[in-house]
C-alpha cells in the first residue's frame, strides 16, 4: 500500500510516498517502522507500548487522529495518508510538542486534596465499587492529544485547558477520596476553562479510549455554576 | 548546556517516579530534576497488567511472601532483601490508595487482591488489568504536585559522569533541538527499566533497550545474573502484546491442540498458576513435541477465558478483551486467545546492594535496570511493580540524605565537549555501510533462537559468536539523518549499541552457568547445582567482552530445597 506521510525537517514541510508490502493483520505503526528500518530511516515519530495504553503514537490517519499502533492497515483505503496531529506545533514530521498540553493537565491540580494523608503512616481509604464506578472511566486517559487535535475551541485560544486537561479536573473531583474541589472548579471556571468549549463533541468521537471529555466537561460547568452561586451567598 | 541539580534521576516509570517523590519528601530544599527519553507517563511500566503483591490481610504473612518469592526464585535472591521488601509493600499500596490510583475493591470499599502465580494466597492487588498504567499516572500526578522536582522529558541519557569512584552528574540530549545536555548532581538515581528489546518476541515497548544497565556497564559497574530473562508464558501471537497472568488467576486455561489442560503434567497442584519458568517451559515443551496448534505465525496455545463468562472478563479483564478484539480480530469471551511464551523481564541488571546503592558513591538504582536481588532466577509475577515502588522509595529517600550531606562536584566545560565529540562528531558524523535496523533485526533474531527458554552449550555459542559479529558491523553503520532536531535515527541507532553490549553479557553469563535454575534451562545441565552454582554473576566490562566473577547468595532461613508446585 501507498503511505504518504506529511513531513516537516524543521525548516520545510513537504509530502513523502512509500510504498509498503502490507499483509493481514498489520498496524499503521509497523508500517512505519517498515519505512524507518528499509526505506527511510530519517522519519521520526513517536511509539512505545504499540499496545494502545502509552498514547506516543497518536497522528491523523486519512483526516483522523488515531493511534498508528491500534490502527489495522486493512480498514484503511488506499492510499493511507498520514500526518502529525492538528493544534499543536510540529517539531519534526510526526512528532508534535506537547509541552504546553502537559503544562495545562497540571494546571488543573490533578491530584487528591485531603488534609488528612500522613506521608509517612498512610492508611486504607474506603471506596465502594459504586463510587469508584463514579469516575474510574475519566481515569483511563493516556494523554494522547488527539481529543485536543479536533477541538474547535483549542484551535482558535491557545490558552485553553482543552478537553483532556478537564476530563483530569473532573476525575479528580468525582473520585470519593478527594476532599476539596474548589481550587480545581475555580481553575476551570476562569476564562481559559469549562466555558470556552462550543460543546462540538468532536473530542468525544476521536477519543481511543471512549472516554467522552465532552461530558466531562458538562459535567464540570454543573460543579462550577453550583460553585459561583454558592460564593455569591458566601455559603 | 549545564543544568545543576541536588539530585538527578533517570527513568521516570514507576520506580523513577517514585524515587523522585520520595527524594522531594524528604526535604523542600532539594532540587531534583527527573530526566526521560519519553514523556513519563509514555514509559514502559504502564504496560504491567495483572497487578502488585502485598501482604495488606490477616489470612497472610510477611514469611508467607518471602518464602514464595525465595522459592519462586529458585532460592538465587537475597533473603535479607526479600525479608525488607515484603514489610515495604503494604505501605507503598497504601500510598497509592491515598494518593488517588483506582484500585480495585470488595463490596465493602476494601481494596481487593487476587490469585497470581506461585503466591500462596490472594495477594495481588489490582486496578482492573490496567494495574501499571493506573499506577503510573497516580504517581505522575503525585509527582507534579511537588514543586521541587522538575521534569525534563525527552531527554536521551547518553553517559555518566564519574570521578574517584563517585558519580558527579550524567550527559543526555535534548530530543527537541539535539544539544547535549550535562546534568551536574551531587547524587544520580538510575531507574531507566530493563533491556527487553533485545528480543524480537517480546511484551517490551520499543523504547525498552536497556540504556541505562549498558552505561553503568560501560562505566564499570558491575551486572548482576545477567543471563536470568524471564520469559512471560501468554504473549498474544502474533505481537508478543502481554495477555496478563491475571487470565490465569481469574480461572483462565492454558489448553494444547489434544485439548488437554497440559499443566496436570506440569504442576499438578498450582496448574496453570504455576510460576512463569515453569508454565513457560511446559508450554514450550508442549510446543515442541507437536501439541502446540499451527497457524501461519507459528505454533501458539490456546489462552481459554471462555467459561468465565462476559461480566467476569469485562470486569477483571477489560483490557485484555479490548486489545485481543483489536490485534487479533478474537472476543475472548467467545474464543481462546493464542498464545506463546515472550521475553518478559530482565531479572538481572545493575549490581546494588538491599539500599539500592551501587559500587559508585552517590550512585544510585532501582527498578528494572537495578538487580538487588529480590527475584534471583525466576521473578514472581505482581513483585516487579512492587519492587519499583518499594525500592523506588529506599533509592530517593538514599540520594536524598546523601545530597544533603555532601557537595556538587563539577563537570568541566572540557568533559562535555569530548562527550559532544563522541556523540555528533563519531557517532552521528560517521560515514559507512551498514544498517543499524538490520544489525537491530539479525540480534532479535539471535537471541530469539539461541537465548531462549531452551539452552545448550552449541547454540549459546552460535550467540555468542554472532553478537560479536553484529559489534564489529556495528562500527560501521552509518546515520542517514543529520540534523540535530528530534533525531530518532541517532537515538535508535546509539540505542542497538547498547543492545548490543548487554546480549553479549546475556549470552555468556547464559554459557559459563552450566547448570538450570529459574528461567534459566540448559537442556545439557536439566538440574540445579546448589554445590557449584548457588552465587550471583558479576559481569564487568572490558574492551573484548565481559569478565566474569561470582559473589554468594545471602540466606538467612530458607535453606534451597526441591522446587515443586
């Protein structure tokens, strides 16, 4: 099969064919370590697990962001277009910076708030399988950028926390064992939060995990509209 | 480009990341810069399924777990050792349950644990079969809440810097923009993982190319049982993906071609959640003597999961039925998954000692690439992920104190530029003929013949003679990529180096022990030899391949006695 592969050496961007001997049960990814191992061993793109659970390989495969690794090359037409993922900086052919994506999954706190954890002598913290029910979906997020590659809203602001920083914020809050959400609501409250999203659904449809960051994010405006009216009566 | 730092750690999987939480725990004032060639949740441990072993409930004991981790190891670990780590464990559980990951629980809220191979009780704790994964994205996200530990993703470890005996930093590139980065530290934590790449069928991510075991090899220090690779008994056929041993301590079969449950013949008492040399063996054996099924990706056993029915599998096993359904077009609830034994686990690595310290003062590893050694021959599956949080823990709280207690010692403008000539100048500058990738292809395919679970003396030496043979092609391959920005081809390219180098170690250590303990089997010397061979190998790095020598084992109550199951 014919794999053209959008390129960029770090000055130019440009298009590159490869003609790969494809057979039953081959990934995207093994093609491209083909094209790296035989034909062109100055393509660079990230992979590591090829199991689906590291999130390096994300890229658009023929307009969609997918990842080459969990990607079987028999669904795919003729010829098989591959490219770096939308709203974000290229660095070298498919390989994209993620440093501010990283940055903004921080931003939201994404850990547990508690005053009551001694470092030195924990303890076991109850949780039923009911409230772990609650926000264990949100927790299987590997970060691998292709809900903030279609989002509409990431591509006009760049300061947007974007659906995968806000599906952390609301694992977070939903999860039994955290004991204050007000510095992550009022993080995704602000102007870079919750309210910047067009509610496109996009993030939902790409996701390789199914986690549906749109509903995340509904979920979130719920927790902040119940926060401001609370702060408006000081409650 | 020079950063200084308190304290440096390399790897960020599990036990990297936790060295650095502990490390930022134990004093605000520390600096430490944790330092990746992937972005530390890409690492591989997110790959470990099944689970984490601990001692949490009263129908178990401390001496219950030593003893099942000292008989699973083929009596080759450290008592002493052992004896630390199982009392470790609960604490690093409990941790991680406070610190947020998604542990599995009972109807109560309790956490839950489950049967795994060659322990005696319930003690695997879980997250679903996503344990690895959740458990490194707990600790990412304890991690970032420190303010004193910093992150520098993407940065390739390339060397280390040593001076009378003590460790003064460590070389890397910056991925993004290919400059050389020195990290001057007053202490260095290795937790870079294993080397199971140098196997073609393997449950390894690709990035798993033991970088940081062949530095500290090539800067003199010693390996420990080198020729211990463990083999997983279910790698999915035909990637090598891991199909989690918690498949098996769910209830799941392990079936040949006659239908036959083969492990009756095998261990007739544990079946199927036999430890892994043992099942791996009697798969193989299976194999072999043509009971295995046929398929166009060779022979395979059958992994049935069928008679646990749709809401057992999606509950303990999402992650297996997803990724059998996407890699092999299977729903293991409707049919066996096929299966055969994969490079799993590097048992051996870098020589410390029970506090995580190396020969070299100030010098630390934990994990993986560390060999302390609490698996000996055979590592229990749900110890490994325990053992990076365990010894994670000791490997942080160790640099810590002794960056508090001593000074920086500086790594001259002149020692970064020959490591910069090393690298771009007779590394990435160099013209010649040969293709790393294929050397790369003829290695995992060496050692995928004649180092597996199977071993004899003429095939070990077929190995060994080829890997010379692929490290003197080695001098002459060329990189075709030049530019200095995200240069994967001079990262993979330094990376089948270092493969290289510990293959060699593999392969040797694997001929000079003439006797079959653990995951290592010589068809030639079926039996364990507790007179000859009840020591560790030592592998020191000469110019012309390894010297070897050997140090006793440390027992303390268990005297070696038959290994049944």
């Amino acid at each position: 099969m014919e794999f053209r592969i959008r390129r960029f050496d770090g000055e130019n961007s440009f298009w590159q064919s490869y003609e790969v001997p494809t057979k039953k049960g081959m990934t995207v990814l093994e093609c491209l370590y083909y094209i790296r191992d035989n034909l062109d061993s100055t393509l660079s793109f990230r992979a590591s697990c090829r199991m689906g659970i590291c999130g390096s390989c994300a890229v658009k495969i023929n307009g969609k962001p997918k990842l080459a690794c969990e990607t079987q090359v028999s669904e795919l037409k003729n010829p098989i277009v591959v490219e770096p993922l939308d709203n974000f900086k290229v660095l070298k052919d498919l390989v994209v910076d993620f440093e501010g994506f990283f940055a903004k999954h921080k931003m939201v706190k994404p850990f547990i708030v508690r005053d009551d954890i001694d470092y030195n002598s924990p303890v076991e913290l109850i949780q039923t399988p009911k409230e772990l029910a609650k926000y264990y979906n949100y927790s299987l997020c590997i970060k691998c950028g292709a809900c903030v590659s279609v989002c509409p809203a990431a591509a006009t602001s760049e300061d947007y926390l974007g659906p995968a920083a806000l599906v952390a914020a609301y694992r977070f809050c939903a999860d039994s064992r955290d004991k204050d959400c007000k510095d992550r609501i009022e993080i995704i409250s602000s102007e870079r939060g919750v309210w910047r999203c067009h509610s496109a659904m996009a993030c939902s449809e790409v996701c390789p995990k199914k986690i549906e960051p749109a509903k995340a994010v509904q979920l979130l405006r719920r927790k902040a509209i119940i926060h401001s009216i609370k702060k408006l009566f000081r409650w | 480009m020079k950063q200084e730092y308190d304290v440096v750690v390399v790897g960020a999987g599990l036990a990297g990341m936790r060295a650095a939480i502990s490390a930022a725990q134990k004093s605000k004032d520390l600096s430490i810069a944790i330092i990746a060639k992937t972005y530390p949740i890409r690492c591989h441990s997110v790959c470990a399924e099944g689970g984490t072993a601990a001692v949490l409930r009263d129908d178990d004991s401390y001496d219950l777990h030593a003893w099942d981790t000292i008989k699973g190891s083929d009596f080759l670990a450290d008592q002493d050792a052992v004896e630390f780590f199982v009392r470790e464990c609960p604490k690093e559980i409990l941790r991680l349950d406070n610190w947020g990951c998604p542990w599995s629980r009972l109807k109560d809220g309790r956490i839950a644990q489950r049967a795994f191979g060659g322990h005696s009780v319930n003690r695997t704790v879980f997250a679903a079969d996503r344990t690895g994964f959740h458990e490194v994205h707990t600790l990412y996200e304890k991690m970032v809440s420190y303010d004193n530990v910093e992150i520098f993703p993407e940065h390739f470890l390339t060397n280390l810097f040593i001076e009378d005996n003590k460790v003064k930093g460590v070389a890397t590139i910056n991925l993004k923009n290919g400059e050389l980065v020195a990290f001057e530290s007053k202490a260095v934590i290795l937790a870079t993982g294993g080397a199971g790449r140098l196997y073609g069928f393997t449950t390894y991510s690709h990035q798993v190319t033991g970088d940081g075991i062949a530095i500290a090899y090539r800067n003199g220090l010693p390996l420990k049982d080198m020729e211990f690779f463990q083999f997983h008994p279910t790698g999915l056929v035909p990637s090598g993906i891991l199909m989690t041993e918690a498949c098996r301590g769910e209830g799941g079969y392990l079936i040949n071609k006659e239908g036959e449950r083969f492990m009756k013949r095998y261990a007739p008492e544990k079946m199927e959640i036999a430890p892994r040399d043992i099942v791996s063996r009697a798969m193989w054996r299976e194999i072999i003597e043509g009971r295995g099924f046929e398929s166009e990706f060779g022979p395979y056993i059958a992994l049935d999961l069928t008679h646990l029915g749709e809401e057992k599998i999606n509950e303990r096993l999402p992650l297996i039925r997803d990724a059998a359904k996407k890699f092999v077009g299977i729903d293991p609830v409707e049919e066996p998954i096929p299966v055969r034994p994969v490079a799993h686990y590097t048992m051996g690595g870098i020589h410390t000692n029970i506090k995580t310290e190396t020969p070299v003062a100030g010098l630390y590893a934990a994990g993986e690439c560390a060999c302390v050694s609490i698996h000996g021959a055979n590592r229990l599956g749900s110890n490994s992920t325990i053992e990076c949080l365990v010894f994670g823990n000791v490997a942080g709280n160790m640099a810590a104190e002794y960056a508090l207690r001593n000074g920086r010692m500086k790594i001259t403008s002149e020692e970064i530029a020959i490591e910069e000539k090393r690298i771009y100048d007779s590394i990435l500058g160099k013209s010649g003929d040969e293709n790393p990738y294929q050397i790369k292809k003829e290695l995992n395919e060496t050692m995928d013949k004649n180092v597996w679970i199977f071993r004899t003396e003429s095939e070990l030496k077929d190995a060994v003679a080829k890997i010379k043979e692929l490290k003197e092609r080695y001098k002459d391959v060329e990189i075709n990529d030049t530019r200095k920005g995200f240069n994967t081809d001079l990262l993979s390219t330094m990376e089948i180096g270092y493969m290289l180098d510990l293959a060699e170690v593999v392969a040797i250590a694997a001929l000079k022990r003439t006797e079959s303990r653990g995951a290592h089997y010589r068809l030639d010397y079926p039996k364990r030899d507790d007179v000859n061979w009840l020591k560790h190998s030592m592998a020191y790095y000469t110019p012309d391949g390894p010297r070897f020598e050997y140090i006793p084992v440390t027992i303390t109550k268990w005297q070696p006695v038959e290994r049944k199951y």
